[in-house]
C-alpha cells in the first residue's frame, strides 16, 4: 500500500527555485488599441451552403465555445518555437516555457481576484476546462453522500453533475423566466441539515440571465457556507466576484481555444489530502511505500501541463483587458438588445428567459421543431431536466 503523505510548508515560488533566470514571456509585437468589433480567426471565411454557392461565414454559435482572438493565435505561434517542458528541465526553452506557463497563472489569479485579496491566500489550478476544474473542486472538497451541495435548475452540466455524483444536491427552482430570487436561495440555504457549499452560475448558458452573485454570496458567507462560482459564461462578459471561495471558467469560452481552463480557491483547501490526479510534477518524494505530495498549485496539475492552452489563455486575458470592461459591456448590450429585438420581430418566435428590460448576456434561446441535426429521443426533455442546450448567440468581440 502506498502511504501518501503532505510537506510541512508550501513549495516555493518559481522565483524561489531559481526558473525564472530569462525573460518572463516570449516577446510579442505591441499592442494597439483595441475596441469592438475585434475580429475572430475564421471570421467570413467561405463555406458551402445548401443551394450549393459559398458564402461568407457568420457564426452565431458560440454559446458553447468561441473561436480564437488574432491576438491569441499570435502568441501561441510565437510561443510554440520555445516549447519545452513545463517544471521538468534545466535547458533555456525548458526555462522560458515555466516562466511563461506561470505567468498565465498570475495573469488568471489576478484576471479572478482583481488584487482584493492578499498575496498567497488563493492559487490558480490550470485544468482542462470548467468542467474538469468543477470535477477536481468536488473530489478535493471530500464531500459524501452526507453533505449537502444547495445549487440550481439554471445550472449547466458542468455545475450540476459533479455535485450530484459526489454530494447529495439540494436544488433552487427557477421560474418560467428561467430565473430565480435571492430569497429561494437564502431558503435552500437556511433548510436542515446545512449546506456545504453553495454552486451557482454566473450567467445563464440558455438565456443569459445574470443572477446578482453579489448579494448571492454575501447570503452565504453570512451563514457560512462557501460558494463556488462557474464563470464560464461571464469570463468573457464581466468582470468575475471576487468575493466567491471559488471560481472556475475555461478558455475556450473566452477567444482562447487551446485546452487550458482555470480553477481558482484558497490554498489552505488544496494542502492537505491526495490531489485529483495522481502523477508526476505532483510529488516531492516517491518510494514503493509511500508518496510525500508537494504543496498547491503544483500537487494539483500531475502530468505535463498544456503550456500552450495557457499561453493562449494569458493572451485572451491581456487582449480584454486592452479593450476594457466598459468597451466589452457595452457592445454586449448594444448586441443583446439588436439580437432580441430582432428575434421577438419575427412572426411566430417566442423567446425564453426574462423580458426585454433585464439585463442578459447576447444569448437568446427559443423553442424549435427538431431537426434531423438536432433531435430529441422520444420523452425528452423530460418534465425536470437541466439542458445544456442549443443557444444563438453573439460573440462580444465580433
């Protein structure tokens, strides 16, 4: 049997172990100003349609994921000649890939937390995506079928079957405007036996409805259960709360699809205990007998990390910070309201989710005949089912 055991203090800091001897980013041209539209790769390119001509593309699918930033495809080419690995070399590319890979780690610490918290309490565990991030939280968190998770009927997959699979799930009800109120929140959290932790969106991956997660938090805390917030749809939108205990979003929501995602909590729940994945760069000490972990983020991230995705990350976070938050909610508004508008004018559509004076995201989701793309088994959806589903939306940079 194989004993796993925990170090009595934190591994270093990169600097602390002497990686970062070489500049700290592959240089990239300089940035110029930026305001929206900013245009995708792939934008208008032609493809074939069902009359047989080609037509400039237009996407308005990426309610699921986006397409990659210009910005972002630039600096992964420019990374990708330096490629090396990640923790594991003493050979110059070697270096400069761990300097770049935790750069995009302090940039999506700081990208979550906006400095309001102090140095050290919280670390950015680079995943997959959301849901791997999501997985990894309820396997550290140790829960059982005895805990108790209060989420929601809003939630998309990701937020809502880890917690199903791990704990036992509470659920706050939503209204026929696919919405629900502080108070139901506050009586999930208030029923026996309390909560241990609270999972909530957002944003709404269907309608684009942003709960208030500030007062949804402050609820929380005042009862003291923890809160998790999947930000994978408000990433790119907003900027994220700061006040969450965790936070979880992936590139590939925010113009940055290379397989990188981001799981952000405080440290101290991340110290003790066996990690997600088992691995190396996980450990300080393994023998036959026993396995001696090294401390977060590290201990988390077994395997050879996806430098690339986290370059590609970094660059989104560095790209929407150069057009601003102010920039990046207002065209959300502007198109939020034409894609409404324009979709409540046509004959027959009837549009979900709230009225037209709430404040949504650019999604908008309507009920539609099945097609042979997308089909229902018969029965489905059924009477209480929480869908990832289909949405038209309007990328913010485009």
């Amino acid at each position: 049997m194989v004993t796993s055991l925990s170090p009595d203090r934190p591994r270093g800091t990169e600097l602390e172990r002497g990686y970062l001897a070489v500049p700290a980013r592959v240089p990239l041209p300089p940035p110029r100003v930026l305001a929206p539209p900013v245009p995708l790769v792939g934008d208008e390119m032609p493809v074939p349609c069902v009359d047989g001509t080609e037509r400039p593309y237009l996407s308005f699918d990426a309610a699921a994921s986006t397409g990659a930033l210009g910005q972002v495809l630039a600096a992964v080419e420019a990374f990708v000649p330096w490629y090396s690995s990640v923790h594991r070399g003493a050979g110059y590319k070697s270096q400069r890939a761990t300097a770049a890979y935790e750069d995009a780690r302090a940039a999506a610490l700081n990208f979550a937390r906006r400095g309001r918290r102090p140095a050290g309490d919280d670390v950015a565990i680079i995943c997959r995506n959301t849901t791997e991030a999501l997985n990894h939280l309820a396997y550290r968190l140790r829960l059982s079928r005895q805990d108790v998770v209060v989420t929601t009927v809003v939630e998309h997959h990701a937020n809502l079957l880890p917690w199903s699979r791990a704990a036992t799930c509470r659920y706050v009800e939503c209204g026929p405007d696919g919405t629900f109120s502080l108070g139901a929140v506050e009586a999930a959290l208030d029923e026996r036996p309390a909560p241990r932790l609270l999972a909530v969106t957002g944003a709404s991956n269907i309608t684009g409805w942003l709960p208030d997660t500030g007062q949804i938090i402050t609820a929380a805390h005042h009862r003291g259960i923890p809160v998790v917030v999947d930000v994978a749809q408000l990433a790119p939108h907003r900027p994220l709360p700061a006040d969450a205990d965790f936070l979880a979003w992936s590139g590939h929501k925010m113009y940055a699809p290379f397989g990188a995602g981001i799981l952000v909590g405080p440290r101290e729940r991340f110290a003790d205990g066996d990690p997600f994945l088992a691995g190396g760069g996980a450990v300080d000490l393994v023998d036959l007998d026993e396995v001696v972990w090294t401390g977060p983020p590290d201990r988390e991230e077994a395997g050879s990390p996806n430098v690339i995705g986290a370059v590609a990350l970094h660059a989104a976070i560095d790209t929407l910070g150069q057009i601003g938050w102010p920039a990046l909610i207002g065209h959300d508004r502007c198109i939020a309201r034409s894609l409404r508008r324009g979709l409540a004018s046509i004959p027959g559509v009837r549009l979900l989710g709230p009225g037209p004076d709430a404040e949504i995201l650019p999604v908008a989701a309507l009920p539609c005949r099945a097609s042979r793309t997308h089909s229902w088994p018969r029965g489905w959806p059924p009477r209480r089912a929480s869908a990832c589903g289909m949405a038209a939306s309007a990328p913010t940079p485009t």
